[in-house]
C-alpha cells in the first residue's frame, strides 16, 4: 500500500510542477520543460547501459530544449523537421561509438526522442483550450490516475486472465476493462461541454494509449533485466515509471480534443 501511495504522489507532484510553471508564465515552463527533459534522458540513458549500450549524450538534450521552446513559443512549424535531424544525428553518432550498426542501438536512439516528443504533448494540452476551461485537462490527468490506480486494485483479482504476462504479468484483462470503465466515467464529467458519446470517446482514447505507454516502458525494462527506470525514488522506480502512462496518451488526447472541438 505504502509503494502504491508514494507512486501516485510522487507522480502528482510532477505533474502539480508542470502546472505551476504554466501559470506562472512560458519561461517558467520552458525552463521546466528543459530540467525534465535532462533528467528523464539522463535516466532513460543509464537504463541501457545494461545491455553496453551508450546513447550519445547532449545531442538529444540540445534537440529537446529547442523542441521544447518550438511548442512553448509557437514555432510549430520547425517541429518536424527539428525531430528528424535529431534522430538521424543522434542515431548516427550512437552507431558510431557503439561500433555496432544493431537494431537494439538504432531502436533506443529513436525512442529517446519520440520520448521527449510526447512528453511535450503534456504541456500542449494546456495550450489547446482557454485558461477557463482547465477542468478539460484537469479531468485528462484524473482519467489516467484514477483508471491507472482502479486497474492496480481490480487486477490482482484475477490474476488468472493476464492481460500480456512476459511484458507485465500484474496487468491483467478485468484490470485493463475497468481501467476503461473508469477513464469513461471520469470524462463523462466534461458533459455538457461536450456530449456524451464524445466523452466516452475521449475517455476510451485516454484509457487505450496509458495502457500502452505503460506496456511500453514495461517492455523496454523488461528487455533490459530491468524493475525500474531508476532509483530516484528510491525502491518506488523513477521519473519515467511515474509519468509512462501520460507520454504515449498525452498526443492522442491532445488530437481527440481537437477533433472534437471541430465537430461540436
């Protein structure tokens, strides 16, 4: 219970983080953006140091800081072509110092990246609807913590219907449902600013993508011999295992939202 606590706060408060620098002003949040992006880097690039793998440092830092400062300050037209050449310099000069053209080494320079692409969607949310109409993101954050935190108590129940058990084998099929279940009825409280299929709509892409997110990093640690992204929570995992769930769902909410403002 004590480990299940410090996960969810420790992942609150990164997120209350992000939340304060945007009210406080861009440079703020650009400023915060650039210290996560370090870090989560810094952490993600000790993960495969396990299998010898050394990701080329400061290339993927320099490319997300200008990245991030391309979201924050509306400059979204250099995003693509900004990602692209990061990953094939990055991908290069990682390929180069490894000595070893795998596909594990190529695999874990473009995820690096697609990392710091979605992490920016967080922030993007923000940017999507008025200041007045928050409580549209406020409810994205509680749709994937409360179907995340609902999973975690459902699923031990049925530990006989494992969802995917070589990549995660607590997550189970009724864990994943009520994960669902519950991201539905959240969104449901976006009525009447949208109508109720939409929010069962927007409640179901939520719940799809955060479960993918954390597959996803499941998988990844799983490859690697890995428990956790790192200790900086000491024994309750790292930054990466707190925020895995909002990286991958974050874009696809970010598209939802706009989708269904265009059809309102």
């Amino acid at each position: 219970m004590k480990s299940k606590i410090i996960r969810y706060l420790s992942g609150f408060l990164i997120l209350v983080l992000i939340l304060a620098a945007i009210i406080v002003s861009k440079t703020a949040l650009f400023i915060i953006s650039v210290l996560f992006i370090i870090f989560t880097l810094k952490e993600y690039r000790e993960m495969f140091k396990s299998k010898d793998i050394e990701i080329f440092k400061f290339i993927p830092e320099l490319i997300g800081a200008l990245l991030s400062y391309l979201f924050i300050f509306d400059y979204q037209s250099w995003v693509t072509p900004v990602l692209v050449f990061g990953i094939f310099l990055t991908c290069f000069c990682t390929i180069i110092k490894n000595k070893k053209p795998y596909i594990l080494v190529s695999f874990s320079t473009i995820m690096s990246f697609v990392y710091i692409f979605c992490t920016l969607y967080i922030i993007k949310l923000f940017y999507v609807v008025p200041f007045s109409n928050i409580k549209l993101v406020m409810i994205y954050f509680a749709a994937v913590l409360l179907g995340d935190f609902t999973a975690s108590k459902i699923g031990p129940y049925f530990k006989n219907k494992h969802l995917s058990p070589e990549i995660s084998p607590n997550k189970t099929i009724m864990g994943s449902v009520s994960n669902l279940a519950v991201s539905c009825i959240v969104c449901c409280f976006l009525y009447p600013m949208f109508k109720i299929w939409q929010c069962l709509l927007f409640g179901a892409v939520i719940s799809i993508f955060s479960q993918i997110g954390d597959l996803t990093v499941s998988f990844i640690k799983r490859d690697l011999g890995l428990k956790h992204s790192s200790n900086l929570f000491f024994d309750y995992g790292g930054i990466l295992d707190r925020v895995d769930a909002f990286i991958f769902s974050a874009p696809f909410a970010y598209y939802c939202i706009i989708l269904l403002m265009l059809i309102k």
